[in-house]
C-alpha cells in the first residue's frame, strides 16, 4: 500500500538476514526475528509507527 503526498513517495525494502544491513537493524532497533514495518514521514530519525508480526509455531 502506498499513499500520495504532493509529487512523490519513497519506499524500501530491508531484509534483515543479510549483514549488510545490521547498521539499519541497529539504528531503527529492529529485531531479526520478527517481521516489522516502519513507517517514516520527512524525519527519517525516527518511524512515525511501527508494526511488528510475530509468527507462532505449533
């Protein structure tokens, strides 16, 4: 999902089991183990909301 502010959206995608990306992992505090969504406004400092998924085995 995306939405439409004035002229123009950004977007990426990180995945997390590469090591490459341990100092956004770090920075953002994101867990390797739970399926997260940030999402950032013009302040790219902080997300302003998160959304995590955590996945059970049974």
């Amino acid at each position: 999902m995306a939405f439409y502010y004035r002229e123009r959206v950004a977007f990426g995608f990180v995945q997390l089991n590469s090591s490459y990306t341990e100092e956004i992992q770090k920075k953002y505090k994101v867990p390797r183990d739970i399926e997260s969504l940030l999402l950032f406004n013009e302040n790219i400092n902080r997300p302003v909301a998160s959304f995590k998924h955590v996945r059970y085995s049974y």
